[in-house]
C-alpha cells in the first residue's frame, strides 16, 4: 500500500498549508536566532573562561619561575624551567627565549605539544617585544599579548610575555580542541532543538489552522449549497469573534436572499398564472370573434366599399390577437414547465414540406433536403419552430428563403437562410428574446415579438438549440441543431 504524505494532493494556495508555513518560517526564525544568539555567548563564556585561567596561570608562573632565572640563562635552565612551568600549567606547552649578546638565540620548551617559536605568529612576536614608554596610564614596558590560530585546522590560543628589566620571553601555546568539541556538541544540541521546535510548530500551526479553518470550512460549505439553490441553509452560531459575526452576518444574508426569491417566485407564479387566466379567458370570447370575422370574411366583397376596408382591418387583428394569445400560452407552458413533449418517427423533408404547403409559401422557398432522414421529434413542435423560422425569414428577409437539412454525426441540422441584408450586429444577441422588434419605428408590426422565443424553447425542449448569425455571402442564416434520437429525452421539459 503507498502511503501519502499529509500534504499530498493540497494545493500551494492552501490557506491550511499557507498557516503551516507561516507558522514554521516564524519559528525556524526564532529558534535559529535563539540558538545561534546561545552558542554565540556559551562559546565566548567558554573561550573566556579558558583562555584567561591558562593566560593568569603563564604569567604567574612567568613572574614564580621565569623571572628568578639568572640574567644570563643557559639553555639547560631555560629547558629545565619551561619544563616546570609545562608540569604545573593547566595543560599548556611553554616556550622560553632569550636572546645573547652575541646575538645567539637560546630556546627552552615543555609541554604536551611540539611548540617551536615558529608556531607563534609574527605579530604576536612584534607585540610582545614591543618596549612601551612607561607613563602614569602605563606602569609596565612589557604586556601580555594573545592569539587565536588554527594550524593544521586545529584550535590553539597562543600567549606571551617579558619579564620587565631584563629576562626570557615567554611564550605558552593551549590547545582548544576539548573547548572546540565541547561547543560541537552544544551545537548539534541546539540544532536538535531547532529541528524540534520546527515540528512543534508545524504541529501547532495545524492544530491552530483546523482550529480557525474549520468554521471558515463550513461557511464555504454553506454558501455552496446557498448557491446551488438550498435557501434554508444557515449556520450554527457559537461563540463572540469575528467568525461568529461572520457566521451572523451570513444567516442574516441567506434569510433575505430565501425572502427575496420567495417574494420573486410569488410574483412570477401570479404573472405567470394571470398571463394564464388571461389567455384562457380570451379564448372563448376569441373563438367567437374568430367565427364571426370568418362570415364577414365570406361577405366582404358585397359590403360597401366604405365598410370594406375596416372589416378587413377587424378580420386581420382578430387572427393577429389570436395568435397572440396562442402564443402567450405556450409561452406560459414553458414558464410553468408543463410542456411535454410527444414524440414519434418523423421523416424530417416530409415534414419540413408539408410545413411550406399548409402556408403557401411553395414558391417563395427553396428546399434541400434528402428523403429518409428519419428522426424521433415532436412533429406539432417541429411544426411551430419551422414555421417560425421560415416566417420569419420571408417577413424581415427576402425570398427566395432556402431550406438545408442534413446531419452531422447524431445531430440533425436544418438550416434556414434568407436573401435580405442580414441582421444588424447590435440586433443579433436579442433576436431570441420575448417581444424583441429589431425597428422601434415598427411596433405594430404583424408579429408579436414571441415567435423566435417560442421556437428556441421548442428546441431546447427537445435537447438541441437554435442559432442566429449573417452569412458572409449575404442575409440571415438561423440555424437549428435538434438530437437525432430523443428517446432518452421522451420525459423532458
């Protein structure tokens, strides 16, 4: 089984992982400068402590032994004294110089270490030779000078000194490798603890970021489901932070937004139920009309010439409110999601023919279209959305109006194209909204401003759409895409 790290899968934009870094960048600070601050001072305590017990014990024991040594000194009695000075010193080597008159230099060592003045560095060698004028600030001609070397990468304090009126230079030469692995430890010491201090915060931080996420976690959660339409989502409220106004602030706002579309949702339901009463209402009265403009229909060529004119007016209104209230209608089906559609085998040229012949528009339509494309639709909605389209497109367009059908994969195709100056751009995204008329100089026009509407529900009822666009060799192209196959879609709205 692989194991997956904590972090696996988390995104760098995390707000859980961005806390968990801040958290450790904080404390990695912290513990590296409060570790680099204690070895700092653990090491010069060390160094100090160290170095000013072996240098007070070289110059106690310069002025006991170095300074009682004859003024002219043979190397045996330097030998023999660096010697004493070695045995007794807190494991130090010394080096005893003198200088002849004849310009001789006679040297005496002891100690642990093979000290040879070489080993002392030139600088140190200038200081400590140095004759200083003696004044009231300065009461010696000689001090004691040290230094820190590291041959061969091994630590070693280096000190020396003179015996004031005359005598050896001495020398003494410590090494500092016990100090030096001392400090390693203490060191790796602090770096453990840093590294300790690091999961410590990670673990705190984590613990910190559930702790301040968790809430912020539920809030996310409960504005999804408010955005997905559950407007009884609410938060449980605890506590007095900021979170908790927050969460107060949130229920306020998901119980104006369920109030608000609630009131939206009644009044839609009343226009919508209205626009339905008011249809059906018109219907009776309507069918009336209908059949008494059909008999003055029938009479209009023996009535008087002067009557003619507004009998023929009433007649055309009469079918025009008709078929507007036909189409508030079905304009209210949709709304309402009552429509339903009822399918069967349709031999789409046949179809799309008998269309052209129950409107007479045979010769002003040219249709291309290959018999046996068979598709399972709705034959009373292909009807409206063809006749729409084609209406459409002899009333704004130009005749001849041509009629493709084809099919792309599973995807029936039915193309309508007209031969006039094509739709104006700022027109094009409104052409499929209720009661859009692209001129304002014509408001009364024959349609109602409902027909492209209608038949872009019929299309979308039956899983497809209906497009609008200008074809680039001239006039409007609509084009209407409908599922081969609807028998998964049979039950849709």
């Amino acid at each position: 089984m692989k194991l997956r790290s904590p972090l696996s899968g988390r995104r760098w934009t995390s707000l859980r992982l961005r806390l968990i870094v801040v958290f450790g960048l904080v404390a990695l600070t912290a513990a590296v400068s409060a570790s680099g601050i204690a070895y700092w001072l653990n090491r010069e305590a060390v160094l100090s402590r160290t170095q000013e017990a072996a240098l007070g014990d070289f110059r106690q024991e310069m002025q006991n032994r170095a300074a009682r040594l004859p003024g002219d000194p043979t190397a045996e009695e330097l030998q023999r004294t660096a010697e004493q000075m070695a045995g007794s010193s807190p494991g130090y080597s010394v080096l005893l110089v003198d200088e002849k008159k004849d310009g001789r230099t006679v040297v005496g060592s002891g100690g642990p270490d093979a000290f040879k003045l070489t080993d002392v560095p030139r600088s140190l060698r200038h200081a400590v030779n140095d004759r200083q004028k003696v004044t009231s600030g300065n009461d010696a001609a000689y001090h004691m000078y040290w230094q820190r070397t590291k041959p061969d990468g091994n630590p070693y304090l280096v000190g020396g000194t003179r015996i004031v009126g005359g005598g050896p230079t001495g020398y003494m030469y410590k090494s500092l490798a016990t100090e030096r692995d001392d400090l390693n430890a203490l060191a790796w010491s602090l770096c453990i603890a840093t590294g300790l201090a690091l999961l410590g915060s990670a673990l705190l931080a984590q613990a910190a970021a559930s702790t301040v996420l968790r809430p912020v976690q539920r809030l996310g959660d409960a504005a999804r489901r408010l955005g997905e339409g559950e407007l009884d989502t609410r938060l449980d409220v605890s506590g007095n932070d900021e979170l908790a106004d927050l969460s107060h602030t949130f229920n306020k706002t998901a119980e104006a937004l369920e109030k608000k579309v609630a009131d939206m949702s009644a009044r839609e339901e009343s226009s919508r139920r209205f626009v339905a009463d008011m249809s059906h209402e018109l219907r009776t009265p309507l069918t009336a009309l209908t059949a008494v403009t059909e008999v003055l229909e029938e009479e209009i060529d023996g009535l008087d010439p002067m009557i003619a004119p507004a009998v023929e007016l009433v007649v055309s209104e009469t079918r025009r409110l008709n078929n507007l209230v036909e189409n508030l209608m079905e304009v209210t089906r949709f709304d309402a999601g009552t429509a339903r559609l009822v399918l069967d085998d349709v031999d789409v040229a046949d179809m799309v023919t008998a269309c052209i012949d129950a409107r007479a528009w045979l010769d002003a339509v040219e249709l291309d279209a290959e018999r046996g494309i068979v598709a399972r639709l709705d034959p009373r909605r292909l009807d409206v959305i063809l006749a729409n389209l084609i209406g459409n497109a002899l009333k704004h367009g130009g005749s001849p109006v041509r009629v493709s059908v084809r099919t792309e994969e599973r995807t029936l195709v039915i193309a309508v194209k007209d031969n006039g100056p094509g739709i104006p751009e700022d027109v094009l995204p409104h052409v499929f909204d209720r009661f859009y008329k692209a001129s304002a100089s014509r408001p009364k026009s024959d349609g109602s401003g409902l027909g492209l509407s209608i038949a872009m529900e019929n299309a979308h009822i039956h899983g497809g759409d209906i497009t609008a666009a200008n074809d680039p060799a001239g006039g409007a192209l609509f084009t209407l895409k409908l599922p081969v196959d609807l028998t998964e879609t049979e039950t849709g709205e």
